[in-house]
C-alpha cells in the first residue's frame, strides 16, 4: 500500500512537471508575438532634407510590417494613401523607414496603417500631427544659416584726407565659418539607419524550451515505469 502511494506521488510530480514546462512555452510564445505597441511613429527629416514621417518597428518575434502613410481630409472618414513601405526584418533593438507626405503643412494629420502578418491590422495610434514651426535645411545644410548683418556704410565715419591712414576695417564674417548651425544638425538620423541591425533571434529559444518540457515528460515515464517494476519484482 505505501509502494503504490509513493508511485502515485511521483507520477503526480513528472506531471506537474510537464505541464509547467508546457505552460512555460506557451508565455514564451506569447511574450514574442508582434503587437502595434511595438511600432512608434514621429515626424523628422531625411539625408535630403526633407520632412518625413519617421516609423519604428521594435518587434522583437521579427515578423515582417507593411505600413501605408495617409493623410486625414476634412471630410468625415476621409482618407488617402500617400506612400507604402515595408520593413523585412524588424529587430527588439528597432528598425525605422520613411514615409514621404506630398505636402507638410502646421496642423496636418497623417495616419499610419500597420499590417504584419496575421497578428496586426491596425492604425497606429496616436495619428502623427505635424507641429508648429517644423522645418527641414536643405541638403549640405549650409544654405539655411543666416549670414551675420553688417552695419550699413553710412553709419561709418569718414576719414579726412590728411588725417592717418583709417584703420583696418573689421573683418566680415563669412557664412561658412561662423555661421549659426544649420536646422538639420538637430534632425535625426536618415531614414533606413536601423535596417542593418543583425536580427535578435529572440524567437530561437523555443525549441530549447520545448525539448526540456519533453525531457521532463520522458524522465517522468521513466520513473514511473521503474517503480511498476520495482513493486512487481517485490510482490513477486
């Protein structure tokens, strides 16, 4: 009688066992899936210069996202596509693309449509509103910096002709050395910085997980094979 409790206590243990490793598998699988909190979307300007709605994808199970720019019309409900890009190989770290608007006006709205395999098919929100004063320097940048002003040539006394030669006038500063720094010096980082970012691999540890939720399973039947015979043997 006490052989057959301790069996069935230890068939109970390797069961508990199993399905803790199996519930542990699942939460793994769970914790990798892509979801829209991993997308962020923001405006900023690309290498030319110019205004661009910056998307990052920090999906750490690497699924692929296709994101569709829209612009939000007056109209109730009304929306149009504007330009679609793609991102193959997203990353915990976080991988950004561009999205080109046609126009980029204070107070517009542009919406962002996020499809990644079968587990997003949303609009990314909050929709990205184009801010007051927002502007891109052209490409090189040199040319959006204000030269410095000059006093105006009345304002300087005149030397009579017999007085010592003038003094040596004050040099004027050129555009280019001392020059205030041009607009997009604070911009972010070109578009498709992020795409060469090695993929994390997050997703590879399932197997590992799985292959020791069955190892526990295999050990259990084991033991609880041992002692069958064991108690056979002893009753024999």
């Amino acid at each position: 009688m006490f052989r057959s409790r301790h069996l069935t206590r230890a068939a109970r243990v390797v069961g508990t066992s199993a399905a803790a490793a199996a519930l542990s598998v699942a939460a793994a699988q769970t914790a990798l899936a892509c979801s829209i909190a991993d997308f962020s979307a923001a405006p900023a300007c690309d290498s030319s210069g110019k205004p661009v709605v910056r998307v990052t994808d920090k999906d750490p199970s690497g699924t692929p996202a296709t994101l569709t720019l829209k612009i939000e019309l007056s109209a109730p409900g009304g929306e149009r596509d504007l330009d679609t890009q793609t991102i193959q190989h997203p990353t915990a770290q976080g991988v950004s693309v561009d999205l080109h608007p046609l126009t980029w006006n204070a107070g517009q709205t542009y919406v962002i449509h996020v499809k990644a395999g079968d587990s997003v098919d949303e609009d990314l929100k909050p929709p990205v509103v184009v801010p007051d004063n927002f502007t891109c320097a052209p490409a090189g940048g040199s040319s959006s910096a204000s030269p410095t002003p000059t006093a105006p040539a009345s304002s300087a006394p005149t030397a009579p002709a017999s007085s010592a030669p003038s003094a040596t006038p004050a040099p004027v500063h050129s555009g280019g050395g001392t020059a205030a720094s041009p607009v997009a010096s604070s911009a972010p980082s070109p578009a498709g910085g992020g795409t060469h970012l090695a993929s994390t691999g997050a997703s590879g540890n399932t197997p590992l997980i799985a292959g020791a939720a069955a190892a526990l399973v295999l050990a259990g039947a084991g033991i609880v094979t041992a002692l069958r015979r064991r108690t056979a043997n002893r009753a024999g």
